[in-house]
C-alpha cells in the first residue's frame, strides 16, 4: 500500500489531539465544577458525626468494582474474538471507557446537580459512569473494526451526552424505574449503535471480510470476557439500587436469569447448528442475555420463576437472533453489526423493558409491604397507580428508541467527515494501522522493547 | 470418518433436548417451590424492621461472588490446558454449573427446609449452590474428553442429589462439621469421578493421547484458572462459616496454606522433574492443594502454624501423586483420571478430613471461649465431647466415600447406556466433534459470524 | 548444548532446596511468634462482647481480594509478554509471592510488634504482606529472564528484610504517610531492581535479543494483567487507610488519576510512535502509572482535578520514559530493565512522592476537618506544622532510594556468587531451561500428563 502509511500517519494525529484536548478541557471543568461529596470529604463526613461502618463506601464498593471488571475485562476480552483485531478490541474499549467514565461524571453531574453549584462524587457516581461506559461500549460493538479511534472518540463525546439526556428523561422526568439499564444502557446502546452502524454502511466491507472471523485462541481469550461478564452480572443489576432487600434481591434474580439463557443458549445453539454442534458466537454472547432482559425488573418482585422464565425467553431469542436475523440485518436492513449487538443487547433490551412494564403492572401493596417506597416511591405515595406506572415504562422505551435512533443518525452523520481518520474497506478489522504489531509466532518474533517500529507480517 | 457425522448428528438431540428438558422441569419447580427468604423479599424485609447495613448480603456476597469466579473462572479455565478440548473445557463447565445451581437450589432446598412448605433462597442458597457445583466440576475432571455432553447433563442431575443427600446426612443428621467441603465437596467429587472413570474405562484411549497434552498456549489460559482459584480459595472455605471471627480465621488459615502448598509443589516438582526442570501440570494443580486440604479445619482454631504444615504436606503429596500415582491409577486401576483429580482433589480431601478429626479432638472451651457455640455447638452445650465429636467426624469421611463410590459405580452405568452419545476413543479430547471450531493460525480463520459452517482444520 | 544439562541440573536442586528451608524455617517461626489477633481468635472475639458486624473482615477482605487480585494476576500476566518466558514470568511471580507473604508477615510482624512477644495476624497483616510481594514484584520487573528462580529466592528473603525496615523508618520512625506507597513499594521496588540490574549487567545480552519481544498472543496475555491491575488499583491504594471518608476518597482519587493517565497514555503513544501508531507496552504499562502517582497523595484532600492533573502528567512521563529513556538507561547506565519498571514505578513513584509534599503542605485544618487526625495525626495534635510535615515527607524519599540503592547494590553481589544458578547470556528470556515446555502448536503437543520428558522444542 505505497503512500498510504504517510498520508495516514498524518491524520493519525486526530487521536493524539482529540486525547489531549479531551483530557484537558475535562480536567478544567473538574476544577470548577467537581468536588467530593458527604462520604469523600474528610471535613464533611466527620462533621456529620458519622459511624466509619455507615459510609457507603461499604455497601456499594464491591458492587462497584464488579461492575468495573465487566466493563474494562468483560466488554474489553469478549471483543476479542476478531482474531486481527485484538489489540484494538481491548485497547480502544479501554481508551473510551476512561474517557467516557469521567466526562459521563461531568454530564450525569450537571443533569442531576440542579440544586448545587457543583457536582458531587463518591461510589455512587462512579457507578453511574461506569454504567454510561458500558452503553458506550456496547455502541462499540456495532461498530467496532470499521472506525478509527479518533471516530470512537468522537462518538464518545457525543454518546455520552446524548446517554445523559436519555437517563434523565426517564428517571427523572417520568420517574421511570430502570435500575440495571435494559433501557437507558441496553436498547438505548445498542440502537444507536445499530443506526450508527446503518448510517456508515460499507457495501465493501466483504474486502475484509476474511479479517471479520475468530481463531481457536482469539475465542478463548473472548470467553474470558464472557465468563467475567456472566459472573458479575448480579452485582451490576443490583449496584445502583436501594440498599438492604432490594440489591439483595436484583443479585438473586440475575443469577437465576443467567443461568437459565444459558441453558436455552446451549440447548439452541445446537439445534440450529451444523451436525448438533454448538457455536461458540452462540455461547460467548447469547448466554448473557440473561443479564440483559431483568435489568428493568431484577429490583422488583420479579419471583425467582419469572427469572428463569425470562433468562430462557431471553436466550433463545438471542440465540435465533445470531442465526437468522443477524444476516438479514446486513442484507436487508443494511447494518453491519460486528459483535451482534443486536442479539445480545436490543431485543433482550426491549425484551427487558416489556418485562418491567408487566411486573410494574402486576405491583401490589400486598407485596412490597413497606418496600413498595423504595421500588415505586410515586405508587406508594399515591401519586400512580400500579398501571400508570406501567404506562409510563413504556413510554420510556419508546423515548430511549427515539433518542437512540436519532442521536444515532446525526452522530453517524458526523462521523462520515470526510476529513475524519477511517479504515479503508479492505483495511477493516486489522490492528497494524492503529497499533505496532508484533509477529504472531515467536520465530517472528522480532520486536525488541527498545526497538522503534518492530517488523510485522507484510 | 465416512457416515460419522450424520449418525452423530441425529445423537446430537440429545444435548439440546435434555437443556431443554432439564431447564423446563426447574422452572416448574422453581414456580410451585421457590420463594424469596426474609432477606430478599420486599414485604418480609421491610416488615421485620431492620436496617438495611444488616441485610445478610453485605456478609456474604463479596464472598459469594469470588466462589462464583472460581466455579465459572477457576474451574473452567483450569481445564483448558488440553490443547484441542478448550472449547469443551470451558463451555461444558458453563453449561454443567449454569443448571447445577439451579437444580441444586432445589434438592438442598427440599431436605434443608423440612419445616417448611417452601424453599426460601437469598445469599446462603447462592453459596450452597455453587458449592455442589464446585463438586461437580471436581468429578468432570476425572472424565473429561471421555464423554458427550448429555452424559454429563445426565451425570448432573444424579450427582446433585448425591451431594444434597450426603451432604444431609454429614452436616444434618451426624453434625459433622465441613465448612470448606473437604469431605462434602473435594473427596466425594473426586471419588465420585474417579469411580465413574473406572466404570467408563476405555482401555483404547491411546488412539487419542496426542491430544491429551497441552500447549504453551493452553497452558498460559489454564494457569488463569489456577490463579483465580487460588487467591480465591480463602473466599470460597470462609464463605458459609459464621460470621464475624470465624469468617475472618477461615481466610486467613486458608490464605497460610495456599502459600505454603505452593512452596512444596514447587520443591517436589523441581526434585522429581527430569533435569530438575518444574512441570507446569505440578504449578497449575498441586499448588492448589493447600486450599482443599483446610477445607473442614480452616475455621477451627488451626493455628497459623497448623495450616502452614496442612499446606505444605497438602502439596507435596500433591506433586508426588501427578507424578507417581497417576501412572499407577491408570495401569493398575484402570482409571484414567484426564486432570489428575485424584491428587488435588482426593487424596488433599481425605488428608483435610483427617486433619479435621485431629483438630476436632483437641478443641477445648478454653481456646474457642464463647466462639465455641459457634464451631462446635454440640459439644458447647455438652451433648458431645471433642473425642466423640471428632469420631463423628471421621465417620462422615467413610459415609462420603461410600456416597462416592456407591453413586459413581450406579451413574457410571447409566452412562454408559448405548444409545447415549459418547465419543469414539479415536475422537477423545476433540472439541470439533461438538463445536463448529475456527482454524487456529489467522490464515486459516475463515469463519465470518453470519457463515454457517466453518471451514474447519480437517 | 552438549553438558549443560547435566550440570544445570545439579545445580537446578538450589531451588528445591531453598523452597524446603525457607519454608521449613518459616514454618517454625510462625509456630514460635505467630498467633491470631482480636479479630481472628476465637476466645478474644467472643471474650470482647463484639458484634460480628463490627469485625475488621467486612471492612478490609473486599479490597484485599482485589489486592491480591492484583499482585498474582496482575503482576503475574503483565510479565508474560515475553514470548517465550510465560510459564516463568507467572510460575515465579507466583512462588515469590507465595513466599514473600510469609516471610513478609513475619519481618513486619517483627518490626511492628515491639511491645508484644507475638505477632497478631489478621485482614490488615495480609494486605501489608501482599503489599510487600507487590515491591518484590516490581524489582522482578527490572531483572526479568536474567536470572534463575534459586537467585530470585534468595532476593526475596532480603528484599523483603529491606523493605520491611524501610517501612518502618518512614511510617513509625518518622511519621511519613504512604498509605498506596508511592515511595515505600513503587519507588522502593524499582530503585532496587535497577540497582540489582546494574549490578548483575550482562554485556552481550543481544544475544537473548530475539526472545525480548512479544507475540501478538502473548501482548494479549500481557493485557490481562494490566486490566486488571488498572480496575482493582483504587482498592490497592485504599486498603490500609482509615476507615470511612479515607478509603472512599483513596479509591475515587485513584480511580480519576488512572482514567486521565490512560488517556495521556494513548496520546503520546500516538505521538511518538512510527506512522501515529499505538505501541502496546506503552498502553500495557504506562496507561497504570497514574495508580502509582497518588500513591502517597491518594488519601489526602487532592481533589479530583488534583487526581486527574497527576494522572496526565504521570501518564505523560512515563511513556516518554518508555520511548526515550529506557533506551539511554541500557546504553549509558548499563541498566537493563526488561520490564520497563523505570518508567511505571520509578520515576511515577518519585513524582508521587513529590505530590505528597505537594499536598501535606497544603493542609489546613479546614480543609479535613476532625478528619485531620486519620490522615496527619502529628498535624492534628499539633505536633508538627504542615510545612514540617512535608519537609518529613521529602526525607522520606531520600530514605526509600538510600535503602534501595544501598540494599539493591549489596543484594546485586551477592546474586553474583559463581555457584548460584544464573542462565547464560544465549538462554535468557528462555523457559526451557527452568521447565518442562510442551510444543507451540497443536501438532507438536506431544507431551501427555503422565510422560516424563516432553519432546520440546529444540
């Protein structure tokens, strides 16, 4: 590709710059605006009088740093699976992830601040980010090997945004209930990833389609991101909940729900595949499902039934959904969803959302007892009916889809710039125009630390 | 292998079925039998007037979530190091454990609540389920690569109840102590397997030992495993104890014995290795052994002393068995142990019993003062003595073996039923006979998502 | 290699025999001076009227978990980029820390327990001992495949002397704070590696050149271990604080300063880089120097912009470092530092340190409140001003690299001994001669679990 690397290599400078002006313009607006809150400041926390055992620091941390592991392990290795795009798969999750965890900071702080003149941080902030991180990322998983950093960056700035936007119009202007985010993370990511996806459609994207498959090991380093995801899911539901019975019980569910989409998922995989045999693609995403469709429903009193119900439900929708609908996807619809996102996170998304809205309708005093003000304050209250709330869940689907689909139209639009540092068809799904790559054998191995520009497969 | 594939494919049902099957017949279960304990349901919780600090889960599920890494994690990739059964390793113990716990809840459930019409379920039932997971995966070690998925779902269901009925017996009707399941989960798990091993004996395997051997690859994801059950393991013993001080004795023996057994793996492997060369089936395995064998007497008064010798002698009987035993259990015995379960599982399990009879029988009132309620309640309000205690102890060891071998010897049978689908000894430790397989080097991955056979390495 | 073998493998009983005394003689130590503390035993919980709520464990064991996580994971993947020393980089992170946290709990026990004939152990003995492996490791870093596992021994048992007693001089001699140590592990660490490494200079080293570089594989397992030290380091830094408003501040700084080093990171990658691309050892190294760089300031008032102005600017450093500076490091200061630690723990450590003074300065009684005495006690009860806290601070730098350099020089020659076993120049970097290494590939896996010598690779 002669040429090629030089006139790249000075667009390659978007990345840099964006960094740097990014990273800076945060940090000014963390120094005015930012600062500990009652559980981080020592003058504040010790002038309340405070027991060290109540900070909440105790009840949310672990929970925090579950959903941190799924996040930057999870998102990052089950990306992993292109077997030419791993360095960027886990790199770039990892570049907009940080980035997304403290600008989210700024956005969720500036919707939800309204009374202060500062936003104020501790664990449940960093909840908050982490959990527009991992919308961010799922958008990603649309996307993902057909954009370059400097475009991912850009969607980020501007994703988080329009996650913030989305978030507060559901919970708080409709005091929506959506505590593990099958809305405002799941369906909200992964259509606007979809529309991204359709409004930057490659139609030769087959020139690299060689490059859009796994290796044995790339799919086992994507099963680690599997596993970690799959086993911390309980602790994401239930993170940003009310204390006591309600995270206790939104682990629980998840857990039930996990388990079941993973039965369904295997008992699928193999009828619709080739011979009986299992797909791994089946296995490292649909088995998740689970996690997705309780996220609206995983705090309520969902009954441990209704959460193997909803995992197999779940599961198998997402299972058929790689077989059958991811193809019709591309060919009919025109969106190119690399990790099938839309299996793993839209259907189980709306799924989740259609779900809350039943168990919403279905709420009695009877029971939630005194609960019922810590899962639907406004039915307690008497402000809502039982229904009316569940009214107002759907709403909130439909506006999650809408932001969703027309943030993703203009974001997309943005990113066709023509200026803008983009893979040529025939180049996506390849780590060696973002990253210096080593050989993959080690008899090609020939990338000392020191050395400058290691010498890669041709 | 003209005609093989169709045939297998028809046999292939099975797995799918019995998911399907098995998934359906816990939920209705689930429906009729399951309920929300007073610490996850919204109405009981809240009616009890408690502070939400005090919810159980706060004491149990960081706990619970690192014994929840280990099953899915540990375990699963811990078994990878078979070069070409990756897949298998990893995606059977997801299936495997995914409906064990599900029906696992259910038999605990039905001989613990005896009182009750109900099987109430929150943190503790999380715990006990993944525990007899745990158990489970044990026994897939000693048969791994030698059986088809539907056996081992077959061998699940039995098993489980196996586990919940000795496990009754053990902690229930002798009040046997065995926090850490040195007895209930590492001997019977092991035997159990081992048991079944010799029932399915396949005195032809040879035709598949050039893929019963590792990779450098397969060896660095199996090492994950190892890592993670390690630093785990003083979790995943304290998990179920009491809380306060014997949760917190529990990891901290557990935590001496690991390192030590690692510092004896290590010795041993070097001393028996040719040219003093260390054997990475030695690291990976033994160095484990420090953790089963505290599993009855980490939350006794061991002694900081006490679970540094445990460990030590733990791994070098350990080491000393992948390298002596092994060979012997399979020219001798006919058992073809493909993990070497016997020595980290069996043998550490049976030497944790013992020690937790020898601990048992020195307990006096003066080293546990009033936590002796809690370690040893029958002999704190004097219905037993420390003696007669640490017979019962002993006695549960023989019961657990009997379970073991009884259980293993009738399952074994049932699997080997013939129209169950079972690979061919030719085709052992091959994950391509039940998953569509990539290539392993990039220029043969030629398997894009949507494509519905890969072209796969003949 | 005609010969070598056979004296490699006499020499090759150093390391079962400094296993089986080291551990023998720790053992024996721990039956002498090692008891339970308050928090652990059974008699004096029980005996102080305690709630188990209050036990030490609910507030310490989730953020020793990741610490440990952290140290045997994360050092340990980190390490394996060296394509062809994975089983060593994790095999001997693993023994080392195994031993270390022993040995560890022994030497601070001792330091630290003047007015008791005991050492009392429980959570907080187990974090200062892992934090202690964690300085081990990073010297490890420094002398990465230059040395066998019986030399890395014997640094440990004095590595872990010296810094024990370093520990000692600046929190209980002279008052210094260090809580995520900064000065005390990172700067510690590395200064002593370096020096070790300078000591132990090997001239025609090029000759392992071609085994000092990464596989695209071996990069990815590389990123597992820095994932996940980056997600757990806000538990690293926050584990030994105060409880309450101290540890939920400690993680929140450490948790911004990480994401804006990330961040720096990737920019001057790109910058520096041939053709704008990414370089993945910076990304895997210095995305973490920010964890580092508040390491002494991360439990003060730093403020979250303080925390993302650290992050930059130690990202910033540390892969210019990377680019810059470790070649000058080899070619002018006869320093061969195969993991680059200079750059993520030397030069991040002194900045942290220097950022202390920074901050210690700037205290007032204002800005802490009643908080003041958990982190300047002295401060607060107004034993020393600000100002001379800070000025202790700076000394206690120059304390750390005193120790380091002195101790790193005398631990140099004595690694030098002839009769240790050392590889030679042509082996570094080379598992094979500390293991037994199967095939590469699946078609040259020929070593089955139960055979002796694999036929490995020539």
């Amino acid at each position: 590709m002669p040429g090629t690397p030089r006139r790249a290599a000075g667009r390659r400078l978007q990345l840099p710059l964006l960094c740097l002006i990014f990273q800076g313009a945060t940090a000014i607006l963390f120094a005015i605006f930012v600062r500990y809150n009652r559980e981080t400041d020592a003058a504040l926390w010790h002038g309340g009088n405070h027991s060290s055992a109540n900070n909440e620091f105790y009840f949310r941390y672990p929970s925090f740093q579950d959903v941190h592991a799924m996040v930057f392990v999870g998102f990052g290795f089950l990306m992993v699976f292109l077997h030419r795009y791993g360095f960027s798969s886990v790199g770039f999750t990892f570049l907009l992830a940080a980035f997304a965890l403290q600008w989210s900071t700024l956005v969720q702080g500036f919707l939800h601040s309204s009374h202060s003149s500062h936003i104020h941080v501790g664990v449940q902030s960093m909840v908050n980010a982490d959990f527009c991180a991992g919308a961010l990322l799922i958008s990603l998983g649309a996307i993902l090997g057909k954009t370059g950093p400097a475009q991912l960056l850009l969607m980020a700035l501007l994703e988080v945004v329009l996650f913030g936007a989305n978030e507060f119009v559901l919970l708080h202007l409709l005091g929506v209930r959506d505590a593990g985010g099958s809305m405002t993370i799941h369906a909200f990511g992964a259509y606007f990833g979809l529309v991204l996806s359709r409004v930057l459609y490659r139609p030769r994207l087959e020139k690299s389609k060689h490059r859009q498959s796994s290796t044995y090991h790339s799919d086992l380093f994507a099963m680690i991101g599997t596993i970690f995801l799959w086993i911390f899911w309980p602790s994401f539901n239930s993170a940003p909940t009310s204390l006591g019975d309600t995270q206790h019980r939104t682990a629980l569910n998840t857990y039930y729900s996990l388990a079941a989409s993973t039965l369904s998922t295997f008992a699928l995989s193999a009828l619709v595949g080739g011979g009986g045999r299992l797909n791994m693609v089946h296995i490292q995403n649909a088995a998740l499902a689970g996690g997705v469709v309780v996220g609206t429903s995983g705090e309520m009193m969902l009954t441990p039934f209704g959460a193997l119900a909803a995992g197999f439900l779940a599961g198998t929708v997402s299972t058929l959904g790689y077989k059958f609908f991811t193809p019709i996807l591309e060919s009919k619809f025109k969106v190119q969803d690399t990790c099938g996102v839309h299996n793993l996170h839209g259907m189980p998304g709306i799924l989740g959302a259609l779900l809350g809205v039943l168990v919403t309708a279905l709420a009695t005093h009877e029971a939630y007892g005194d609960g019922l003000q810590n899962i639907f304050p406004l039915i307690a209250e008497g402000q809502r009916s039982a229904r009316s709330q569940a009214i107002y869940q759907l709403f909130g689907l439909f506006v999650t889809l809408a932001f969703a689909f027309v943030g993703g139209s203009l974001v997309g639009l943005l990113l066709r710039l023509p200026f803008l540092d983009s893979p040529p068809d025939s180049q996506c799904y390849e780590d060696q125009i973002y990253w210096e790559v080593p050989g993959e054998h080690s008899d090609e191995a020939q990338a000392p630390l020191s050395m400058e520009e290691p010498d890669t497969r041709a």
